[in-house]
C-alpha cells in the first residue's frame, strides 16, 4: 500500500531521492534497512534540513540530520501512535580515543556467571567517573532536530550510570522478540529509565541488526494470532519497522516498550554497551 499523500503545505515542493543527500548521511542511512522506502522524498517546508530531505515511510516518515560528523536519524516519528515513537540513532558521534577506550575496559572486566542459557556473555560496569555517561550525553545532546528549526527533539539526554557489555563470540546467537523493563536511578529511586540505549563497538555487515517491530509475533491480533513457533522468525521479519545494522560508533535508542529483537549474528565477534537512558 502506497502513503497517504503529503499534506498541502508540502504539496508543491521539490521531490528528491532520500538517498540524494550528503556522504555521512548516506551511509547511515544504507546502513538501516528500512523495509519500505517510497520512491521519493518530499522537502520539509521552511528552513530544510543541511543533510537533505526528512524521508517518508508507510504509516509514519524517517528524517535525518547531520552536524559534521554527526548524523541523527529517525527510525520512528516521535509523533506515531507507536510504543517505539522516538526511536533513534546517531552516527558518528564518537572518535576513536572513547571507543578504544570502551573496548580495553570490556577487556579488563570479568564475565557474569549466566544466569540462563545464553548466547552471549555479558559483564557489567558502573561508570563512577562519569565518563561514559558525558559522552553519550553529548551524543544526545543538541541534534535532535530534524527538518526546521522547530523540529521534534530527543525525548532523552543522559545514561544512567550502570551499564553492560554484551559480546557475541560466536555465530548463530539471536534475541527473540521482546520489549525491556525500566529501572531506577541508583540515587534517585524515584526517577526512573525510559529508553534503551546501544552503543555499538563492532561492525556486522551480516547478520545481529537489532530490529525494531510494530508489535510482538503473536500479540493479540484476533484470528491473526498464533502460537505456531516454526513461523515466528517470518512474522517478526514481517512486522519489523527497521533493522539497524552494528556499526561501530553507532549509538541506538528506543523506548523500553518498543517491541524488538536480536537478529541471528553472522559476522563476530558482535559486542555492545547497553544501557538505559532518561
């Protein structure tokens, strides 16, 4: 089913290829694998993006913003009746100095004993300094706008201090389908996390994208739901709204409520910091 068509204010733009906008841009947006891209974008009005066009998709629209370096894209409206309304990711936010950092310190800390059957092993931080904290901070911080001046902002600017690594060594590891719970502030119980945070410190360029889905396989849908397992793995496929590949530098957000899964990883080793924000 094509759009809806664009509301008359927008009407008489220019149309223009999502795709026909700077370098940076570009390759994040290559990266994300939207599943139904229109043809062609039409420009926001008033002051238009420096990055190009806000882009749009069935049922809501992808926008993206870069400054320098930096790129911000949309991979839900934050104005989409969705759980996952805000969803982010930001490129190109983070230089080699504060990666490398990140990856002698999951160097130097001890695995967690499994607590279940997993795929992955995990090791948990507290960033006591605060310098993983500033500098997600200022990754979120001052480029939530897309199109015109009076563009939607980041719902979130600041990580809570206890974080994990997880790391994929192997192929064939995978998530299912679910959405995340919320925590509190280690010292404001009353103040709680509403997003997840990924910043990833590898590049897949097979397999482990993280994909956001309209709603969980099986959710109640009436005689579209079913317990049928062997078809979970198309359904999700089916209801993703984006699957965002490991890119490293790539800082990904969603609300806790945004249902998503861990896609099966190809190329290892797949290893992250995963946090929440607020």
């Amino acid at each position: 089913a094509q759009p809806s068509a664009q509301p008359s204010a927008q009407s008489s733009a220019p149309e223009a290829s999502p795709f026909l906008v700077c370098e940076e841009m570009r390759v994040a947006l290559e990266l994300v694998n939207l599943p139904a891209w229109v043809p062609s974008a039409t420009l926001s009005p008033g002051k238009a993006s420096s990055c190009g066009p806000a882009a749009v998709v069935p049922g809501g629209w992808l926008g993206a913003e870069c400054s320098g370096k930096r790129v911000v894209t949309w991979l839900v409206g934050p104005d989409r009746p969705h759980p996952g309304a805000g969803a982010a990711m930001i490129d190109g936010a983070f230089d080699e100095d504060f990666l490398n950092r990140l990856e002698d310190l999951w160097r130097s800390l001890p695995l967690a004993p499994a607590e279940k059957l997993s795929c992955s092993d995990r090791a948990y931080f507290c960033d006591s300094e605060g310098w993983v904290c500033e500098a997600i901070s200022n990754a979120l911080s001052g480029g939530g706008r897309v199109g015109d001046e009076k563009g939607p902002s980041l719902a979130v600017a600041s990580a809570m201090a206890h974080m994990r690594f997880v790391h994929y060594g192997s192929a064939g590891g995978r998530l299912a389908p679910h959405v995340d719970l919320s925590r509190s502030h280690p010292t404001e119980p009353d103040r709680r996390s509403t997003c997840t945070f990924l910043l990833y410190l590898t590049d897949c360029a097979r397999g482990g994208e993280t994909a956001l889905l309209e709603r969980l396989p099986g959710a109640a849908q009436g005689a579209q739901a079913t317990a049928d397992q062997a078809g979970a793995a198309q359904q999700a496929a089916d209801l993703t709204l984006a699957a965002v590949k490991p890119k490293r530098g790539r800082l990904l957000l969603f609300p806790h409520n945004c249902p998503h899964e861990g896609r099966e990883v190809t190329d290892v080793p797949k290893l992250f910091l995963r946090g929440e924000l607020y």
